[in-house]
C-alpha cells in the first residue's frame, strides 16, 4: 500500500519517501530555512523593526510629555506608519515564522506533513509533535499515511510545537498578533496599522532567531 498520494505533486513525494526511509533531509532544512530568511526580507516591517521600535517611542514621548507640538507628532507617525506595509508584511512575516519552525522541527527529527492513519498518531499530532522514529515503528509503519498538507499554524502554536521550535516569549507574542492580522485579509483587509514596543521587540527577537 502507498503510504501517500503518489500522483500528486511528485516533489512532495520524494520528500516523503526520503521521510518514511529515514534518509537525511538536510538538504530540505536548508532550503526552509533559506526561505525563511527571504520571506522575512521581503516584509518592509522585517527589514525596519528596529526604525520602528525607535519612531514608536519618539512619538509616543512627544504625545505625553510635549502634547502642545502637534506638528512633530504627526510627522513621527507618519515616518513610524511607513515602516509597515500592512497589506503585505503579515503575509511574509507569518510565511517565514512557518518555513523555520517547519525547518526546526525537521532538524529534530520530527514529522510536518498532516498523518491521516493511524488514527492515533493523527489525533495526537493536532497537539504534540510526532518524531519520525514513531512514525517508522513497526506497529505504525504498516497503516502510516500522509496528506500532502503540512501542519499549520494551529499547530505550531500549540505549546508543545512551541516548546520544541525554541522561540522567545515576546517573539511568540509578536507573531501570535501577525497571525490574527494576517488573518483579516479575508474580511477587508487588516484593520491594524501600527502596535505598540511589545509589537516590535518580538519582531526583532524573531528575526534574531531566524537569522541565527
């Protein structure tokens, strides 16, 4: 029995036979990892977080303690509201957190394409990462079934992927907030235009991470 959809996208397919034999899949880290690297790049906010995180406590001490210069407040928000493109930034942000979390659990030998059976292997991976060892053990092997699908971001959220990807609190918090503005792209748009220190400090932790 084929353990996944041979006539799909063949691509994935190699991937998935270098998985189930338990070939090396350095090459496939890489790549997800590189990807990261570009996506994260490709975000005006990725580039200039640091430009943010600065302009965003100019303007703010302008606004409490000089509330009379309404002029140099305005243009401090609109320097700070230019380092954001919100109709894109969340997309790559979001993308390159999802490609280096994929890339960390590999490296740890742990699976990133959705099981379909065994049911119980299926069931725990909606919470738990699931290591390749399991998914190569005898009373598993024989039943063992991906999708093509990988593991999304309700997953890699969850506690127990958050604890294996290895990432900051405040950078968990940064992209907890990019994923709920990402996810009003389906319903008009993102609404958000800039956040606040906490908002900048996870990105630049995250970028860190990604970059290391």
């Amino acid at each position: 029995m084929d353990q996944y959809d041979t006539k799909r996208d063949t691509l994935n397919g190699i991937f998935l036979k270098k998985l189930i034999a338990g070939k090396s899949l350095l090459d496939d880290i890489h790549r997800l990892k590189d990807k990261a690297r570009k996506y994260f790049n490709r975000a005006k906010l990725g580039r200039n977080a640091n430009e943010a995180l600065q302009l965003q406590k100019a303007f703010q001490l302008i606004i409490d303690k000089f509330p009379e210069n309404s002029e140099m407040a305005d243009v401090l928000f609109k320097l700070w509201e230019d380092t954001y493109d919100i109709e894109h930034d969340d997309l790559f942000i979001v993308a390159a957190f999802e490609n280096y979390a994929k890339a960390v659990l590999l490296s740890k030998r742990y699976v990133v394409h959705l099981i379909q059976a065994p049911k119980g292997l299926r069931d725990k991976q909606a919470n738990t990462p699931i290591h390749i060892n399991t998914i190569r053990a005898k009373k598993n092997i024989s039943e063992l079934y991906f999708k093509h699908n990988t593991i999304s971001m309700t997953h890699l959220l969850k506690p127990n992927y958050l604890n294996v990807i290895g990432l900051s609190d405040k950078a968990i918090s940064a992209i907890r907030h990019y994923k709920n503005i990402r996810n009003n792209i389906h319903f008009g748009g993102p609404k958000i235009v800039i956040g606040d220190s906490i908002f900048y400090e996870g990105l630049i932790d995250l970028r860190k991470t990604i970059f290391s």
